[in-house]
C-alpha cells in the first residue's frame, strides 16, 4: 500500500482458520435446504461470492459423485462449490492403494461402481452382479427365487476383499450375500469345511448409526447396517467381524484429509497465513462431535510428540487409527494446531432445554449411539460449543478469531 494510505480491513487479512461444515442437519434437511445456510453464507463470500476463509463439506453421505453432491451444495447455498470442496464418507479410500488392484465385491446405492473407480479401484463387482451369478443365494424374498434350478456357475472371479459405501436397499440380500462371500472366502460357489478366519477385508464407509432428514425423527444410517452386520457374523461363526478400515466421521483418517483440502485451498487462494484452526460445525453429537474431538487430542498429541495418543481405543481400531497418528506426529509441516467442534440444533441433536453457549460437565448422550470399534469417552461427545444453528456457529467463530 501507498505510504500514509489506512491499513486494510481486519476482513481482508488471511485467516488463520477453517471450517468443516457436515451437511445434513446442518445446512440442508433432505432436500431442503435450512434457512441460517443461507445466512451464514453470505458472511462466509465477499460481494463476488467467493470465499473468504477456506471451507470443507464433510459428510458421511455417500451414494452419490462428488461433483452432484458439490452441484447440489451450490444450489442449496447460493453460491458455486467445487468437487475439491467435499468429502464424501469413501473419499479418503484413494489413499488405501495396497486394495485398488483386488476384486472388491462393493455395496450401497448411487454409482457404487463408477465411485469405486474414481477411488482408484479396478476391478468391482455389485451385490447385483453377485446375485444374478448365484442365484441361489437370495431367498428370503420367495418372488426373487429361480423357478427351476440353475447351472453351475462358471468363470466368475474370486472375490478379494468387500467396500461397503453406505446403506443398501434390500437389505436381507445385502447381508446374505456378504456373509457368503466371508465364509466362502470370496468364492459363494463353493462350501468349505472350515469358516475361514482372518475373513476377506472389509472397508467400510459411514458409521453413522442415525441421521436426519425432512421426518420428525432420526432415519436408519450405514451405521444400523454395519451393527446387523457384525452381529449376524458372530452368530453364525463365533466371531468378530474385523475391519480394515473405518473410514468417514469420526474416523481421524477423514479429518486428516480435510485439513489437508483445507491447506490445499488457502494455497490456492494465495493466503500466506498457515491455517491454525479449524471449527468443525455438526448436527450429531457421535460422529460430529466425536470425531473433531478425536482429531483435537491427536492434533495436540502431535504436537506434544508424544508416542501415545492417550485415547482408551479397542484393539480393533487402534491399528488404523495409530497408522493416521503416527503420520501426524511425522507431519511437521502441518501448521494446523487445533480442531473445535460446534454442535447445532437443527439436527439430529435437539436440546429440550435453553441453548448454553459451552458444555457443562454433563453427558448429553445416556445412550452410546457411536460405532463399536469406537470406545465410548463422554469428553469425547461434549461438544466445544453449542448454539442454534450454523449461521451462529460462523459468528462463533469469527468472535473468537476476531475477524469482521
């Protein structure tokens, strides 16, 4: 600037912060979207409707492209979002390689198949393809049953290894199945006198046992899928069902990407400031919640360069989450030191009472609603803040980052 000239607006200075904004709950209901999205939007843009602090979508949606999901985000919002801008709950999968090479049985809804391959993965086959392979192997509904008996089926591949990106329709078909592939180690063709045990890996996306969408109560999420799932594995065989990755909130892995998408645009727009902190605004205490907290103790285990992150965790997940962990510590070029959660009340979580501004030492769930593989903390599922709705949670924000 000229000599003498003012100095620029506290607005115009490069924030230091960043937002990952969950979707449903928050700024959409269904397909409606709510009305403070839109409010809080307009402060997050400038006069040309460009943002002015870096912003992530994080949701554990993920039947869809990222390009519709960021389409539709732009519609609901009134104003363009990239695909680079969201984070479906498969979208770290680009990151598990060692699997992109394996035939991968893959279930959901959506483009299940073209998701898969734009994760890097070349070699699927859908629970549809399997069953019109075999089938013998759905019989529940007595209307889907082969009226004669079919031949032998020949040249179909092995399968290598399952991806369950979210909730199927049909379910009874999409547990059977599944559960043939396990116990006939990716061959459903085919009885073998042992269950074999480690079973085939399973990656699987969203864990959300609820979410929210235009009913009064909360709808069935990919989480309720996983949890029969996993129960029917052990009625039959005795045993645990493992994975080898749970990815999407609140899994560390997922929020370790967003900070990385978060860097990545505030390179791009050219803000020399490192990006310090990022507020994580959600609707659900269990995944929301959790999972910004989870990601805060690692942040600041990282940065403390301790071995131990100091978080009680199941076996089952300590391997994964250690490996994400262990990146962190080694990751001295991240800048980013702490991640907020602010919960919302336009969402799965509904106060019956008056909105305090912070958590009190009061456990807001009696019920634990998160995944299994995820040991229940009650810090863990306090939120930071809670306010009315997104457009108070960005002024939140810009109050504490004193930004105009």
């Amino acid at each position: 600037r000229a000599p003498g000239s003012p100095c620029p607006p506290l607005a115009l200075q490069p924030p230091a912060f960043g937002f990952l904004f969950d979707v449903d709950g928050v700024l959409v209901r269904g397909s409606q979207p709510l009305p403070a999205a839109r409010r809080a939007f307009r402060r997050l843009a400038d006069g040309s409707g460009r943002l002015r602090v870096p912003v992530v979508f994080l949701t554990n949606a993920g039947n869809c492209l990222r390009s519709a999901k960021a389409r539709e985000l732009s519609q609901a919002l009134g104003l363009e979002v990239s695909p680079e801008q969201v984070i479906l709950s498969h979208s770290p999968l680009q990151l598990f390689s060692q699997f992109h090479h394996r035939c991968m049985l893959v279930t959901g809804q959506g483009p299940v198949e073209e998701n898969a391959h734009n994760l890097g993965f070349k070699h699927v086959v859908t629970i549809e393809a399997l069953r019109k392979a075999y089938p013998l192997l759905d019989m529940v509904d007595q209307s889907r049953r082969p009226k004669e008996l079919c031949p032998p089926t020949t040249g179909f591949p092995i399968i290598e290894g399952v991806i369950l990106f979210g909730e199927p329709v049909r379910w009874e078909t999409s547990l059977q199945l599944i559960t043939d592939v396990l116990l006939s180690n990716g061959n459903p063709g085919v009885e073998l006198q042992d269950v074999p045990y480690p079973h085939l890996p399973i990656l699987a996306c969203n864990m959300d046992l609820l979410w929210m969408a235009e009913a009064k109560m909360p709808r069935f999420g990919h989480g309720t899928f996983l949890l029969c799932l996993e129960n029917i594995y052990k009625k039959v065989t005795g045993r645990e069902l493992k994975y080898e990755a749970l990815i999407g909130k609140p899994s560390p892995v997922t929020y370790h990407y967003a900070q990385y998408l978060i860097q990545q645009q505030a390179e791009k727009q050219g803000w020399k400031a490192p990006i310090r902190r990022l507020y994580a605004v959600g609707d659900n205490p269990m995944s929301d919640v959790y999972g910004a907290n989870l990601y805060n103790s690692y942040l600041k285990s990282a940065q403390q360069n301790q071995v131990e992150a100091g978080l009680r965790r199941s076996p089952q997940a300590a391997s994964a989450h250690t490996e994400v962990y262990l990146e962190l510590r080694n990751d001295c070029n991240s800048s980013v030191e702490s991640c907020e959660s602010i919960l919302v009340c336009t969402g799965v979580y509904c106060p019956s009472a008056n909105v305090p501004k912070k958590t009190e030492a009061h456990g807001m769930e009696t019920v634990f609603h998160g995944h299994r593989d995820f040991c229940f903390d009650p810090i863990l599922v306090e939120a930071s803040y809670i306010v009315q709705d997104v457009d108070d949670a960005v002024q939140l924000a810009f109050k504490k980052e004193n930004w105009s």
